[in-house]
C-alpha cells in the first residue's frame, strides 16, 4: 500500500513524496490520519534548527480513523473508530519504561520506518502504528481538536506535579498555546492563576479563561505587583512555558515556600541561570522539569478531549488541507496563530 507522507528537506523545505507501507503486523494498526497539528518542535526543523537531522518526517500531533487491525492487536479502537495517534514510541522493556516513566524511553525511534527518512510521519495520509499508540475517542469526537491530545497529555504532567491545594496562587509565564493550556487544566485545581506574557493580545485572550490577573513581566513594578498580589508570600508554583533565560530568573524570588517551579518548556538558543542553593534549602523549593506524555497522561488526555470536559478548538487558530504544508507551516510560524493544523481528505 502506498501514502504520501511530507518530508523536510532543509530550512523551509517541504516535498510530498510517496512511500511504501510495509505490511501490517500482528499487533499493529493502519490508521487513516484525519488532522495533523504542526507543533512548535516540527516548526524549528521547518525553520533550519537542526540542519544535520534532514530529511525528516514530521508530524506527531495526529489523529483519525483505524482502518485495518493486526490478528493480535489490543487496544479497544476498532476498525471504523475515531482515535488519537502516540506516535513517538515506547519500547516498555527498558528501566524507563519498566519505572513508568516512559516518556524516558530508551528505544524511543519516533516512529521511523526502515529505508525511510527519520521521524514521527505523522504528516502523512496513512500510517502503521503499534496497538498501544492508538488510543479510542468518542464518534463524535473533533479530528483536528483530537489531534492535540499529545500537547494535553504533556501539559497534565506539567499541572500535576506539584503538590497544589484549593485557593493556592500559581503563575502561568507565556500564554502561547501550551501556557493557554496550563491556564485550562489548572483552573480545573481550584488554584488563583496569574498570567505573564509581554504580548497584550495574548494575555487578552488569556483574561477570557478566567485568569486572576494578567500582567505585563516587562514592566518596571512586576516583580512588586507579584509580591503584593501574593501578600509577600509568593506563588504556590510557577509554570514556565516562554520567555528564555530572563523569565526563569525572574520566577525564582517568586516562590513561595515550599513553592515549585515547572520547566515546561525548553530555552533556545541554551544558557544558563544563576541559582542560590541557600534560597532553594531555606525554603525547600523545588525547580524541576517536564518532558512529554506518558501512556497514563494521553490516556487522560484523550478522555478530557474525547468527553468534552476540555476544549482545544478555540486554539486552532486555521485548518489548511494537506498537501498544502508550506503555507501551512508559514501560518504556523507567524506569532499571531495557537496551533495550525493540517486535515486530510476522507
């Protein structure tokens, strides 16, 4: 069986090439992809980060419909069911795996396929995933809403590490997507959340979610309206989701005692930031990162999204037909878009 599956060439781009699809195994799936979200990490391969990993395939924010079924295969989506796709791998035999902390995978190949171009695939009209990477929704269930159950299941470990209680102040730095996600799941907690982001437009947007304040982090007297907001004490915790080296600095005078603070996301280009290790032992904080989904969280994740007790339409920002991928991923580089997805044609 043959799809066309989008390849990353170099710094912005893009071929639509046909491929082979080996044969179905015992407990694999052949999936009709429905909708592709292009997440910030397919962004900087489109943008020229890493020019020694092309050619790639991209993709891995997916959903749509099982179409065939391996005789062994196991998970509960049958062949005609909507789904969420986990393309970035697990082996579930090495010590990550056996820990439960999977999204540590030491075999992790990002569903790379032999003879092909390395990467997830997920723009592609068809894939062979193994049984466990395809998780069942609901028939009525959005594809292009669906497909964002990967960032989801990220941000839930993001949320559900720390210790937070009802009543507790947190602050969401940067309110693109991810932190717009964080807003969300968070206020399902029962916490008070504080949202800094230099653009007014998003932390507009960010108000409508029901933020407890929303405040510029470049203004002189931010780190005072913090203290003052907080009645000196800090914040329960800080999720980190942009704004470089400056705004982790700026978060650390802010933490409460015993308050944590979540690196969600990554610093690029990398750096370094001072810490004084007798503020973090005095008040017995915590700094801490947060890496990927794990089964138990897209799991999660897919139910939220599937049941309607989380909401990710109002993010996408434009749905662009496949093959169209360059303008789609100029869109989605542009600052002032959530999440771009991709749809595929029946």
């Amino acid at each position: 069986m043959k799809t066309r599956t989008t390849v990353f060439t170099g710094p912005r781009a893009l071929e639509v090439r046909e491929m082979e699809l080996p044969p179905l195994g015992p407990r694999q799936v052949l999936v009709k992809v429905r909708a592709c979200a292009l997440c910030t990490w397919e962004q900087r391969f489109y943008l020229g980060s890493s020019p020694q990993d092309y050619p790639f395939r991209g993709g891995h924010e997916a959903a749509g419909v099982v179409v065939a079924r391996g005789p062994e295969a196991l998970c509960e989506a049958q062949v005609g069911d909507r789904a969420a796709f986990a393309i970035m791998t697990r082996c579930g035999v090495c010590e990550a795996c056996r820990r439960g902390m999977d999204n540590f995978c030491e075999n992790d190949k990002g569903g790379t396929l032999p003879g092909q171009p390395w990467g997830p695939g997920g723009l592609s009209e068809y894939l062979i995933l193994e049984d466990y990477q395809v998780y069942r929704a609901t028939p009525e269930a959005d594809f292009a809403a669906l497909a964002l159950s990967e960032p989801v299941a990220c941000v839930l470990r993001s949320v559900t590490a720390p210790p937070l209680e009802f009543g507790d102040t947190v602050l969401v730095q940067g309110v693109g997507i991810m932190g717009l996600l964080h807003v969300l799941l968070l206020k399902q907690r029962g916490v008070r959340v504080v949202v800094s982001d230099p653009n007014p437009a998003r932390r507009q947007v960010a108000a409508r979610y029901g933020t407890t304040l929303t405040v510029d982090p470049l203004t002189d007297d931010f780190a005072t309206q913090m203290r003052a907001l907080t009645h000196g004490r800090g914040f329960n915790a800080i999720f980190f989701t942009a704004g470089g080296g400056p705004a982790i600095e700026q978060a650390l005078p802010l933490l409460a005692k015993r308050g944590w603070l979540c690196l969600y996301g990554s610093v690029h280009p990398k750096g370094t930031i001072p810490v004084d290790p007798n503020v973090i032992h005095y008040n017995e904080q915590v700094i801490t990162g947060s890496f990927s989904h794990t089964k138990k969280s897209f799991m999660e994740a897919v139910t939220l999204l599937s049941h309607g007790l989380l909401d990710t339409t109002p993010f996408i920002s434009e749905r662009v037909p496949f093959p169209e991928v360059t303008y789609a991923f100029e869109r989605a580089v542009s600052p002032d878009t959530y999440r771009v997805v991709v749809e595929f044609a029946e």
